[in-house]
C-alpha cells in the first residue's frame, strides 16, 4: 500500500469518526423529534401548530448558537466547543423526559438546538480541514462527515419503536436518546483531540491572502439554503405523522425512517463528485430541486412503494445540501475566513428552520391536513433551487487561495 492510500485512509477513517458529533447534532438532537412527535402530540394533547413550534425553538436554539459561534471561535479551537457541545446535548436531551409543560420543553429544545449548534459548525470546520489535506476527495471527505446525520437517525428508530406505540413511554425515549449522546462523545474524543492538533497546522495563511467573507456576494446563495431551511424541516417534523394518518404500522415507519437514515448515510460518496466539480451554487441548486420531489410525493396521496422512495430520495439528498455549501465556502475562500463563510451559511439555515415547522403546521392545521404542509414545503424547496442556480463563483481574481481547490 503507498502512503498517498495510507494517509486517503487515515483522513477516510478520522471524518467517519467525527461524523458522529453530526449523528448527534441533527440526527439525534433534532430529528429523533419526528419520531417523539406522534406519541407526545397523542399524550399531551398538541395541535400541529404547537408541535411544529417545538423544533421551531430547536431552530431558534440553533441560530442563537450560529451567530455566537464567530465569537467563540476567537477564543477557543473548535475541538473544545465540539466536545462542549455534545456534553450539553447530551444533558437537555435527558432534561427534556422530566417535563411535560409546553413552555418547559419549548425551553429545552431550545437550548438543545443552541448545543446542536456548537456541535454541527465546529465539526464542519473540521472536516472541512480534512478536505483541504486533500483536495481530490474533498467533496466525499465533506459528505461523510454530515453523511453521520444518517447515523443518529437509524439509531433512534432502531432503539424506539415500542415509542411508536405507547404514547406514555416518551420520557424514556429523550434519555436513551441522552445515553446516545454520552456514547457518541467518548467514541470522538480521542479522534477530535487529534484533529485539533492537525488544525492548528494548516490555518495559519499567508498575509498576503485578503480575500474575506463578503454577505453581498453571497445573497443567491444564501437566499437559496434559507430556503432549504424553511423547507425541508416540514418534510422531517410531519412525515412520521402523515404516516401514522395514512395508517402505517409502527413497524412500516421504523423501516421508512431507518432506510431515510441509511441513504443520508450512503449519500456521501454519492454526490461526492457533484461537490467537487461546482464551485458556484449550482450542487445546491440541483439538490433543492431534488428535494423538492421527494416532499411532495406524500403530499399528492402516493402509493406505499412511492412513499417508499420518496424517504430514500430524501435521505439521500438533504444532507449533501449542507455539504454543498461547505464545499462552496472551500471553494471560493481561504481557510482564515471559513468560520465567517460557514457561520454565515449556518445562520440562515437556522432561520429557515424556524420559520418552516411553524408555517408547515399552521397549513396542516387547516383544511388540507398536513398533504397541504408538506406541498408547502415542496414549493420552498424548488424556489430555492431557481434562488441558489444564481449563485455564481467569486471572481479568481478578487482572490488568493492555496491548496484549497
């Protein structure tokens, strides 16, 4: 074996590791919720409306940590607010099966999304920098790390299907999920703390580089991942919940979010290449408008077999629309201004995230049901797309980038 393939390994093997601060970020602390949903709402008596507003204050909880994160940053390193971070989801993880006041759980998906937040950029940052180490796998080094969402999910449907069943076994739910957290923490530790060591190697630049994140130069790119924000979250808040409509069995869910969890997983190498060849905002583009067809076959009263593969669609796709924009600020930015780049892109992915499970439920509170939501949902995610192919690369000549692409 060369050492060029050793060291593919080694990067392969650490951005494995580290997708599981992702598989606790998202795939735990935010989407294990839609399979909560359905028993919770049943057992405390929610409306739509409010059961939408819960990952709405997740949302909230994210954006609050997405623009303290520059901040942060200046201070420490990002291995020891990854680190903090999965130590405070793990904590409001196990909180939130102590309360059953509105107000209380609001609170603790709120700060559960703020922990999220720590968690999510911090490991973008990082594998990020394994791409940088190397650029001609960049695109797949990127995937696997956020390809980890998938991990968090198929483990949450695996340990839960009794939840599906027995509205009042919700509480033990949150602290396995808690337990999964603590888990995925010590499996990373050791792995972060040399990835915090490789990173401190290859962020010092050139002064001569002066290219910095601009807003204005990002605004269809940005407007387009607000938009992916706004829509894909309907699609995981209520799609457990049309199922249950639709009379799915607990164990035609399990499989559903369980094979969604897989092809999140999978879709790392699987788009890999689309990444690494767009450096403006077209991947972006290509993946809202995927995503788009993916939400709205439960929303026109599809077949079983087509929900089926709406779920895979959808699990392999919205993940790698995250990746996309990591790529794009590696892309088009030097390693001094990715925090800026990604923080940016974090912000409004957050936002969109509040806006969407509180507008995707107060549709489905009305005459459409949640068919019409989640038809709502498919409209944002396709203006989007026509928003993010707009997005053009930064002009070579404004800047001065080693070794990134």
């Amino acid at each position: 074996m060369t050492l060029s393939r050793v060291r593919g390994a080694s990067l392969w093997g650490q951005a494995l590791v580290l997708s599981l601060g992702a598989a606790v970020s998202l795939g735990v602390t935010r989407f294990a919720y839609g399979l909560l949903l359905p028993p919770m709402r049943e057992a405390l008596g929610w409306s739509y409306t409010l059961a939408g507003a819960m990952n709405t204050a997740n949302a909230a909880g994210y954006l609050l940590g997405a623009l303290l994160m520059p901040r942060l940053l200046q201070r420490w390193r990002p291995v020891p607010v990854l680190r903090a971070g999965m130590v405070l989801a793990a904590l409001f993880m196990a909180l939130s099966g102590f309360v059953t006041d509105p107000v209380a759980l609001l609170v603790q998906r709120l700060l559960a999304g703020w922990a999220s937040a720590l968690v999510f950029v911090t490991g973008g940052l990082l594998a990020a920098g394994l791409a940088q180490r190397r650029p001609q796998q960049g695109g797949w080094l990127i995937g696997l790390y956020y390809g980890g969402t998938g991990w968090g999910i198929v483990a949450s449907t695996l340990m839960m299907p009794w939840v599906m069943s027995v509205p009042a076994d919700w509480p033990q739910a949150w602290w396995a999920l808690s337990v999964v957290c603590a888990l995925a923490l010590l499996a990373l530790w050791r792995t972060a703390g040399q990835l915090d060591q490789q990173s401190a190697a290859t962020t010092t630049e050139p002064s001569h580089q002066k290219t910095r994140f601009e807003w204005s130069q990002w605004v269809a790119g940005l407007a387009g991942y607000a938009c992916f924000g706004v829509g894909y979250i309907g699609y995981m808040t209520f799609v457990i919940a049309l199922l249950r409509e639709q009379g799915a069995s607990a164990a035609t869910i399990s499989w559903f979010y369980a094979a969604l969890g897989l092809a999140v997983v999978l879709s790392a190498r699987l788009w890999a290449r689309l990444l690494d060849r767009y450096t403006g905002g077209q991947a972006l583009a290509i993946l809202n408008a995927l995503l788009a067809v993916a939400t709205v076959v439960p929303a026109i009263g599809a077949p079983a077999w087509a929900l089926g593969l709406s779920g895979l669609l959808f699990g392999a796709v919205f993940l790698s629309v995250v990746a996309s924009t990591t790529a794009m600020v590696r892309h088009n930015l030097p390693v001094t201004e990715w925090p800026r780049g990604i923080s940016a892109f974090t912000i409004v992915f957050a936002a969109g995230q509040i806006v969407g499970p509180t507008l995707v439920g107060w549709v489905a509170d009305g005459p459409g049901g949640l068919a019409q939501g989640l038809a709502c949902s498919a409209a944002v995610l396709l203006l989007g797309a026509v928003l993010a192919w707009q997005q053009r690369p930064i002009p070579r000549s404004s800047q001065d980038i080693q070794g990134v692409d």
